[in-house]
C-alpha cells in the first residue's frame, strides 16, 4: 500500500504536466503585448550605509507582477549599477520567481556597490553617489527579458576592510606560536563580547588549544577548562571557561573544522558545528550530487578564514540544476528561499553561469554566511 500511495503523487504530477503542455500548444511568446513588472516607489531614496547595520534590512522592493500572456515559470533578477550607465556592468542583487517583494540587506547592498565600483574601476573612493535599480524578467535564456521601470537611490557605501574585534585560538595547530599563524574568533556584532568564527586545526584540535585575547600575549586573556572541574565531554555542544594562566587546554574536540561562538562575558565557549571537509557538488561538467562520491573538495584559506576552489563551468546552470556546498556530515549549504544572491544557507540551488571561477565560501558569521564565484581570481595565489 505504501508504494501505491508512493506513485500517486508523481501521477498527479505527470497529469498537471501534461495539463500544463497542453494548455501551451500554439502559445507564443509576443514581446509587443508582454508587460513587464513594474517597480513601486520607495519612500526614502537616500541611504547612508553602516557596518553595524550590515544584517538589518536597507529597504524592501515591491513590484506587481509581470505578464508574459500565457502561464510560464518567470525568472525576475533585481539589477544594480551605477546611474547613467545603462546597467552595463549590473550587478545582480536577488533572482525570484514567484516572489513579488524582496528584502535586501545593507550588508548585501553595500558588497554589490563595492563590487559595482570595483568593475568601474573606482577603489577606495565610498562617496554617495546616485545607482540605478530595475528588474529583468525572463522565461529563458533565448528570450529577452522584460525590463521594469528603473528606481534611482543615492547610497553611500562603507569600507568592506572592516576590522572586527578579535579573539585569538592559539593551540598545537599553530605549534603555539603567538603571531599571524593564529586564527581568530570575531566580534561581527562589534559590542566586543559576542565572538564567533570558523577555525581549521588541521585535525590537531584534540592536541589542545586555547583563547586569547591578544595576539602577541596571554594579558588580555587566557581562557581553557578548569582543570579542577569534571573534564568536558567529547565534542561538548557548550563549555564554560575560566580566564586563568592556571588554566586546561580544550582538548575534546577531535574534527579539523569547527565554527565556534564564545561570550566572554559569560565564558561559554559554543560548539556550532563540525565537519571534517567541505565539497562544491552540483549540476555541471565534473561535478556531482551523489554525497557518496564527492570528488571536489573545497581547499581552506587559515589567513582569511574561508573555503576555496577553482572549477570551470562549461555551460550555463541548467534549468534544473546548479550547485550547493556538503560538508563530510551531509550538511547542505545552499541559497535560502528568495534571499539575495552571495547568501548561504539551507535552500534552493545556486545558479551560475559558463565560466572559470574561484568560488569562496565564508563561514564565519553565521548570521550571513555567504558565497562568491569570482573570475578574477581564479588560479590566483
């Protein structure tokens, strides 16, 4: 009975396919009639833009929904580029398809202006300056997209070289040693007591280490286990610190990476998660999705704290396809619902487009954790 009730479903679906077929025979796409997704209004149209802000939402876009003249599935990208320039260097800030709103976030916002002004050239320079925002709808790639009426903002970004405050994990991973080798824990919240980050210890975590408050000395603290207490279970979810020199290494943890929050105002030192590699599996050339068989394992940059890897896409993302991010633990990192792209989390696929990239994914922050495909790295130092 369970196998019976197991097909009905796909039949359902078959029928609503073959339904959906049917009702597009002889339908054809007309981009004179077609109308496209207009834009409401904002009701600011300046934005001063702050790190402090980055998770908060800078603004929420509406828009009614296109209208093709026929049922399609609707690919609707929200575009961004400098004012003037007639979105020749756009940067993508979300891809929907039923969706007819979208949030987006200033820290969002504020790395596609950053990288928007790096593609014109502009470093270094975060002026407000006045950028254009439409949406492009499409149902394939062989169509032209239907473009929105165009919002025009005045944004001033903020420096992406922001230097959170830090806490050093200093153990045998590093050989102990007090300088740059030292990964850190970040203050992303900057109040100076909430510190999270992802560390590689190089599956020398159950050798021992311990956190710091400076780079170069144990002054401004010192936090292990308190060797006077019951020792801490393997691969504790939590532990609470002494700030001590008397103090114990941590040593029950025994995987290579780790994402670790700690308060150093309560001492909880938070186990997140752990895994021991993490894989780029997807719809593409040399890549797949069987978790048994993963073969492209993401390197680790120690310096800047984030996964790597360079691959070659032979093609567009299939309709049905694209790729997703699995750790060693059958953990899917992907793009959630509707978010704004270079976001990371559980969800949908990520798409990409016919190219070589260095693909990057920062792990750090847990509240945006986000991806990159980046050309102009690819096969960099």
């Amino acid at each position: 009975m369970k196998k019976l009730l197991n097909y009905i479903p796909v039949l359902g679906v078959a029928l609503a396919f073959a339904a959906c077929e049917s009702d597009l025979d002889g339908a054809t796409y007309n981009a004179e009639t077609a109308q496209a997704a207009v834009l409401s209004d904002l009701t600011t149209t300046n934005y001063v833009l702050e790190s402090r802000n980055s998770e908060n939402v800078a603004f929420t876009l509406e828009w009614t929904k296109p209208d093709l003249g026929y049922p399609a599935i609707v690919t609707t990208t929200i575009d961004l580029d400098l004012a003037g320039k007639d979105f020749s260097h756009a940067r993508s800030l979300a891809s929907v398809t039923t969706a007819t709103s979208q949030e987006v976030t200033v820290g969002s916002l504020n790395s596609a202006i950053i990288n928007l002004l790096h593609d014109y050239g502009i470093e270094e320079d975060f002026s407000a300056r006045n950028f254009e925002i439409r949406l492009a709808s499409s149902i394939s790639q062989a169509k032209e997209p239907l473009y929105s009426n165009v919002l025009t903002l005045n944004i001033t970004p903020y420096s992406m070289d922001i230097q959170y405050p830090e806490i050093y994990v200093i153990g045998d991973y590093n050989g102990w040693a007090q300088d740059e080798s030292q990964q850190s824990l970040f203050s992303f919240s900057e109040d100076g007591v909430n510190f999270e980050g992802i560390i590689d210890f190089n599956e020398k975590a159950a050798n021992g280490f311990k956190l710091k408050g400076a780079i170069d000395n144990w002054d401004n603290g010192n936090w292990g286990t308190d060797g006077n207490a019951a020792a801490p279970d393997e691969e504790a979810a939590s532990i609470t610190l002494i700030n001590d020199g008397s103090s114990s290494n941590i040593s029950c943890y025994s995987h290579r990476f780790y994402h670790f929050s700690f308060n150093n105002s309560t001492l909880v030192l938070t186990m997140n998660r752990s895994f021991d590699a993490l894989y780029l599996v997807g719809s593409a050339e040399g890549l797949t999705w069987d978790t048994s068989k993963p073969e492209n394992q993401m390197n680790f940059d120690p310096e800047t704290q984030r996964f790597y890897i360079d691959f070659t896409f032979s093609s567009d993302s299939p309709a049905d396809g694209g790729i997703k991010f699995l750790t060693d633990t059958d953990t899917w990192l992907g793009l959630p619902g509707d978010a704004e792209e270079g976001t990371l989390g559980d969800g949908n696929n990520i798409q990409f487009k016919a190219g070589s990239y260095r693909i990057y994914v920062n792990m750090n922050n847990s509240k945006a954790m986000t991806y990159e495909l980046n050309a102009e790295d690819y096969q960099g130092e």
